[in-house]
C-alpha cells in the first residue's frame, strides 16, 4: 500500500531578469561589441543542446543586435555527440526547443565537419567546425551550471560550450576517451587553443535560478574567459535548487530526458554520478529512483537511464537504441546507459519499488515525487515527510494528503503536481 502524499511548494534562489532582451543589449554595449562587428561580416552563433529557459528569444535576440550592426548572422548547432551525432539529428534536436530558421530568421548551418586548428600542450588535437571556421565572428551562447559529472573550478559553461559544442563529435570523442580527466582538464585547455586561434568575439554566460529562469546575463570577452566563468559557476553553485530533505527512500521521477539535463536526470538534484572511480555526490542519499516517462524532446535519447533502478515498459518503447548507444560510448559512463528493471506501468514500478524498501510499515516509506530534475520547486511528499517538511521555513504545504491517483492504465498523470486544486 503506498503511503499518502501532499504537494508541497518549496522557496529556491529567484533572482530574475526582468527584460532578458534589453539585458542583452546591455551586455553587448557595455563590451562595445558593434565595435567589433563591422558590415557585411558573417557572424556564427552557437546553440546548444540543454533546455535554457527562453532559448528561442536569448539567440533571437543576439541575431537581431548581429544584423543591427549590419553583418550576417547564423546559427550552428554545438552539442558534441547528441542528435546521434548527425547533423539532421541535430537540427531536429533544435527545432525541440523552438530553435528553427524561422523562428531565428537566420539560418541554420549544420554539420559535423571539423577542421583542426592546433593542439594542447599535451598534443590533444582541437577541431572546430567549418562552418564557423569560415565565419568572420563567433558567439558563444552558454549556461554556466554545476557540472553534473565533476567539480573543478570550470564546469559546464562557456569553455565547455566551445570544446565540445564547436569542436563537435569529433572533439567530444577524443576528450571523453580520456574519461573525467578530459572533462575536468582537457575541456579548459581546448577552448583556450580555440579562443586563441578562432575569431571568438565574445561569449553570452546565462545564469539561472532555482526555478530554471534566467537569472543573470553576462557578456565575457574572450581574454576574460579563464578568470569570469570560475567567478559566475560559484554564483552558479549558490543558485542551485535542491531538494527539501537529504535522505529519501525512494523518489520517483515523472519524466526524464536531456532537455532536462545532459545527463537525462539532473546528478545534482539526484545526488547520483555513477562513473567508474568517481565518488558519488554527497547529498542527496536516495535508496532508489524509480524513472517513469522519457520526454518527447529527447527524441529516443535515454541516456540518464541507468541512473534509476526501476522504470516502465513505456520508457523501453520510447529509446531510439542507435541513438542513445552513441551518445553513452561518447561519454564513455556506461552505467548511465544501463536498462533498469521495466515494468507494465507506473503503478507496477512504484510498487516494486516499494516492496524492495524493507518496511514493516508501507506508509512509512520516506517518498517525493517532482515532475523532472528542472521543476522542484511544487513536489509530492509522502505522509512521514510531511510533519518535518511543514514545520521547515520557505515551505507551504498546497493540499492535503490524498492517494496517488492511477487512471485505467495505472499511469499517474505526470502533471498532477499542476493541475492539483490550490496548486496554480
């Protein structure tokens, strides 16, 4: 029998901006940047593969103030192995946030071709895509977060955005060979080469809150890179949403995929890592994860999947195996790929989840539900958790406890969170 469960709202970072294109334009003044691009120039604009909160808008924007200035701008795709490596896969990957030739009114170059423009010290080759290796000018267009493989003092931001997203697969295969060593020492040492020897006018450091909204907007000059993303990761890791409690039986996770996270479950939301030889995060400590959907915008990619230990047929189903296999041996964590056990539906998982928990008492089981790895701030607490969690400051319980509701199929409607009375 499972236990009863409330929703919840809990209180993260909010800071916001307010006008996200006038913030832009700010930016881009304050650098002088229409000093740098001159008419008639052709200038790239990167556009990853991560959900960033009003993607579409950020590089519309950025190509608005490109052609204001009189140049051509264009868009590439930079996201390493993802979209299975292809350059249509990509493309497509793009159209699922809203990143179209439309909706840029710019077009959209994508390739997986590379040139290789030097070397790291250590002899690494570094690639850099043709399309913007022929460019006068290029943007790169990053979110600065934590990492969710390492910690180091450049995480997942601008330098990795140019390593492994203008270097493309190619790049991305020979950094992840040398497994997290290559993330933590060599992503920093490429994109040096690269800003050395390509025309890099500036990047665009998004940072956001702990509800996935753009909290601060920075534009760094290329030979500012290696001293200002240190700087903005650690005003990253102060914003990062986590969840209420440091210990939980078992959560179950509505949807996973990489428009959530590259990882298809955010690792630090889940306190899981899984890499051979890497220690696992420190908090949270959850007993299980039971994964229930795979998001439609990750088009068949289930990387992240191994980082749950029970999940539906549904998922199976959705896994475009090519697909996600490149992505995974791309990475080289392979625990991540690995298929947990699939049951009929949602009830069945969670069931079995439960049942492997070792409790006399069903409904004493400490269980949260969230929507995904990105919505935190509504989620679905179990009954022994509610008395603490009430009680705990920037908390505010939305409902009653009640039963989890199964339709005919024994799916719970993964937005119940939403739709619940007292919830909007």
């Amino acid at each position: 029998m499972l236990p009863r469960f409330a929703i919840i709202k809990q209180q993260l970072p909010n800071q916001t901006v307010q006008n996200i294109p006038e913030e832009i334009r700010k930016e881009f003044a304050r650098i002088q940047l229409n000093d740098k691009v001159q008419s008639g120039m052709r200038i790239a604009i990167t556009a990853g593969s991560r959900g960033i909160y009003k993607i579409p808008l950020i590089l519309r924007t950025v190509v608005d103030e490109i052609k204001a200035c009189g140049a051509e701008p264009f868009v590439i795709p930079a996201m390493g192995s993802h979209g299975g490596a292809t350059a249509e896969g990509q493309v497509e990957f793009l159209r699922g946030l809203g990143i179209t030739e439309e909706s840029m009114d710019a077009p959209i170059l994508a390739t997986m071709d590379v040139v290789e423009i030097g070397s790291t010290s250590g002899g690494l080759p570094v690639f850099l895509d043709v399309h913007a290796a022929k460019a006068d000018g290029i943007i790169v267009v990053g979110r600065v977060k934590p990492h969710t493989d390492f910690r180091g003092p450049i995480e997942s931001g601008l330098h990795k955005m140019i390593a492994i997203g203008l270097g493309k697969h190619k790049q991305a295969l020979a950094i992840h060979t040398y497994g997290i060593r290559g993330l933590r020492e060599l992503v920093p040492q490429v994109a040096q080469v690269t800003l050395n020897k390509a025309p890099i006018l500036c990047g665009l450091a998004l940072l956001e809150n702990g509800y996935d909204e753009t909290a601060h907007i920075e534009a760094v000059l290329p030979v500012d890179f290696a001293v200002r993303e240190p700087e903005l990761l650690r005003i990253a890791h102060q914003m990062l949403p986590k969840l209420p409690v440091n210990e939980l039986d078992l959560l179950i996770v509505g949807e996973i995929g990489k428009n959530f996270s590259g990882t298809g479950m955010d690792t630090n939301i889940i306190g899981r890592v899984k890499i051979y030889g890497e220690p696992e995060f420190s908090n949270p400590k959850i007993q299980y994860i039971v994964a229930l959907r795979l998001s439609e915008a990750a088009h068949g990619n289930a990387l992240g999947i191994g980082l749950a230990d029970f999940t539906t047929e549904r998922v199976m189903h959705g896994i475009d195996y090519p697909v996600m296999r490149e992505n995974v041996v791309t990475s080289s964590f392979i625990d991540r790929g690995k298929i947990p056990m699939a049951f009929p539906n949602d009830q069945a998982s969670i069931a079995a989840a439960q049942r492997c928990l070792w409790q006399e008492n069903p409904r004493s089981a400490r269980m949260m539900y969230i929507p995904n790895t990105l919505e935190i701030s509504k989620i679905a607490v179990s009954e022994s958790l509610l008395p603490m969690l009430s009680t705990q400051p920037g908390i505010e319980v939305l409902t009653p406890l009640q039963e989890l509701a199964f339709d005919q199929e024994g799916n719970l409607d993964i937005n119940f969170i939403h739709i619940a009375p007292g919830t909007s």
